[in-house]
C-alpha cells in the first residue's frame, strides 16, 4: 500500500497507532490502522511502514451475557429456614460448619446466608466465629 494510493480512497480513514506487532517483521513502529466500511461490513486494517506489510484484525469477539446462575426462590426458602430454626431452638450458636451439617446446605452458601442475616440483624456473630440469634 502506498501512500498515494491512500489518498485516493473514498473509505473513511482514521490515523493511529495499531499498538499490535507486525506478523511480518515484529516492528511497533510506523504501524497505523484504518476503517474501511464497505456496505455493512466494517474491517480493521493495520499497515506496518517498516516492512509494507498489511493485515486484517479480526473483530473483537462477542460476548453474550451469562444467564444469572442464582436461584433467588432457593435462597429465600432457605435463609427463611435459617431464621425459623435460630427462632424456634433457644439459645441455638453455631459455627458455619456446624450449621451448615445441621441444615444440609454446602459450608460456602451457608456462611453466606449467614453473614446476610446478620447484615439484616437477625443474627449476632461472636469474636469467635459463631452465629446466634440478635441481641442474645
């Protein structure tokens, strides 16, 4: 690509550095990139001064949104659970593992559910680890 063959382009051209490395010859310097939109397509191209050598970027990948892997029914039928058992057993303090073996939930959802109920105030944490109801 020559420099008077780019300024007889009718294709949008924009002047910046590429900032990738030329496959050709592994220079930075002297690289540049351009836009050249043809009907609906949009290309990127990357021109390297030292060695002439052009190439296409590919476009960048699309990314599709994960679907939300919390099942927020579950967690509330459980953290409900939580609260009628620290209510219904007086004086009830458990370790996460303990309460994690004693309402069959795995120890990570469990300290989580534990640490957001006392966040709301329902349970008191102690110095040493242990949850039990607020204000005891």
């Amino acid at each position: 690509m020559s420099i008077s063959a780019d300024k007889n382009r009718r294709d949008p051209l924009r002047v910046a550095p590429c900032s990738t490395h030329c496959p050709n010859c592994g220079k930075v310097d002297f690289i540049r990139y351009e836009q050249v939109i043809s009907g609906l397509k949009a290309s990127t191209f990357c021109f390297c001064g030292a060695c002439e050598h052009e190439w296409e970027i590919p476009p960048a990948p699309v990314l599709r949104q994960r679907p939300d892997r919390r099942n927020s029914a579950l967690r509330d039928s459980l953290t409900q659970r939580l609260c009628r058992e620290f209510r219904v057993i007086p004086g009830l303090c458990l370790t996460p593992v303990e309460a994690s073996r004693l309402f069959g939930v795995p120890p990570d959802i469990c300290q989580r559910l534990l640490t957001a109920l006392v966040k709301d105030g329902v349970l008191t944490q102690r110095s040493d680890g242990r949850f039990l109801t607020g204000g005891n």
